[in-house]
C-alpha cells in the first residue's frame, strides 16, 4: 500500500495528513513556540496512530510557515499551492478557496486540478485572520471554539476598529456600556468576514466559495462569510487540514 504524508506547520496548529491507499488519516496539535519541535512530534505521532514505521512512508511534502524548519521531508512547497490542490480534491472542481488560518488569509482562485489561477492574501495585519479572533475571544473570557455557538442567531454589533489592539478595547468598551457579548462577537464575525472579502471580492461573483483553514470551523463564520461575499459558502470535510492534505497529494506525485 502506498503511504505518502503532508506536514503543515501552521503559526498556530501543526496539521498532518497521510494518505494511506485512498484513505485520509490526520492529526492536528498546537504548533507551540517550536515550529521543528511540532512538526517532528505531530508526524511521528501520526505515524504510530495509523501503525506504521517511518520506513513504510514513501514520501513526505512540507508546507507552511514552519517548512523550512522540516529536516525529515523529501521537499517543501508554498501554503498557497497545497491549500489549492487539497481544496481542489476535496469538492473535486475549481473555484474559488477563500482560506483563513492564525495569522493569515487567502484567497485562490483554482481550476479544477487544483492549480492556482491566480490569489492574493493578507498577511501583514492580523484583523481579518484567527488570531484576531483569538485576542477577542480572550478579551470576552471565553474559548475561541465558543464563538460560534454564542454568536449564532444573535443581531451582530458594528464594530468601528479594524486594528485588533483597538478593536479589543472597543469590544471592553461594549461589555463596559452593557452590551451582550453574543452580539459583540456576531458584529466581530461580520467584521472580519467583511475584511476578508474585500480582500476577495476583487475573484467574486463566484458559483461557490470554498472556506478553508482553522476559522472555517466556525459555523457563524461560514454564515457571515456568506453574507459578506452573497454566494454560496461550501466547508468540505477535512477543510482544516486542507494544506497538509495537499502537501500529501504533492508527496503522490513525486513518487508516480
Ligand atoms: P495556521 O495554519 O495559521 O496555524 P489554522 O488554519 O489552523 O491556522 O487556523 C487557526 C485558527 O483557527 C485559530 O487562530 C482559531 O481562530 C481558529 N480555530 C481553530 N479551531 C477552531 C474551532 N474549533 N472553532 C473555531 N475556530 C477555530
């Protein structure tokens, strides 16, 4: 059986995918303050979960911010390209994969095989990405995993600041006033997902957008991300590990 492996190590979450025959197998652990560390741990971890030996993986592919920390892997590619082609496997067509991760988001524009047509992304400000979210949901006393159920259903608050240092003292200035925190994080929610798709309207009207990375998870996100862009919002299965997967798929390649 052929076994290949991606390793994302993401500024936040370390994801790994191995790819054993068809099926899909993955783990996702805190990156930590140590990107190697992280890597190294969740993908021998992986391995023991699915009861193989390093030896029985025929190739490894890195991707991520921590790729280059990586000395087990066979070759190391862009986020932008794994994200693309794992999101292509998943909803097996093109379109466009809007992907919001800890300390970024992106948004591709892929064809059907998962080749990038073209993208852009922010990665210079944290507004608009999971961190932002984190810092907020540490300012409302809750988990960031929370969020969505507190929010869902609830009339989102307007949120003026888009810097995440004065968005959060907007956010203690609300709670101060009386505000219901369920409505300040469905006005956050919006906020962000508005951020997002002025980054990526300029690929929009789309048939479908394709939401990936860790703040995909948020069933509130996906709704708002659908307000903000008025298209469909689609969250594969294994959306999270979209990245890592891709990087297995590479991995595949490689070796056919
Ligand atoms: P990275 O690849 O940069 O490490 P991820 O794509 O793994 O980032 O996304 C991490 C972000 O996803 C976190 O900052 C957090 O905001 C969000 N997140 C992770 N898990 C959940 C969850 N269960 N529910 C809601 N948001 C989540």
């Amino acid at each position: 059986m052929q076994i290949t492996a991606g390793i994302d190590v993401g500024s936040v979450a370390t994801k790994v995918v191995m790819l054993v025959g068809e099926e899909i197998k993955y783990l996702i652990k805190p990156t930590g303050w140590s990107p190697r560390d992280a890597g190294v741990k969740a993908y021998d971890e992986l391995l023991e979960q699915v009861g193989c030996s390093p030896k029985d993986v025929n190739c490894r592919v890195g991707t991520g911010y921590g790729r280059v920390s990586l000395s087990f892997i066979d070759k190391a590619v862009t986020e932008i390209h794994c994200h693309a082609r794992g999101a292509a496997y998943l909803i097996g067509k093109g379109g466009l994969v809007v992907d919001i991760g800890g300390q970024d988001s992106k948004a591709i524009l892929i064809n059907q095989k998962g080749k990038v047509l073209d993208f852009t992304m922010n990665d210079k400000c944290a507004a608009g990405t999971g961190r932002f979210l984190q810092v907020i949901a540490t300012a409302l006393g809750v988990d960031v995993s929370e969020l969505a159920d507190l929010a869902v259903g609830r009339n989102p608050l307007e949120i003026n600041s888009m810097c995440t240092v004065f968005a959060e003292s907007e956010v203690i200035s609300l709670l101060a006033k009386g505000e219901d925190k369920r409505d300040i994080i469905a006005g956050i929610h919006r906020s962000v997902a508005r951020r997002v798709w002025s980054m990526a309207s300029r690929f929009g009207p789309v048939e479908q957008v394709i939401f990936t990375g860790g703040v995909a998870q948020n069933k509130d996100m996906q709704d708002k991300l659908t307000q903000a862009s008025g298209c469909p919002v689609v969250v594969p299965e294994f959306s999270q590990v979209a990245g890592a997967l891709g990087a297995a798929l590479y991995a595949r390649d490689i070796i056919s």
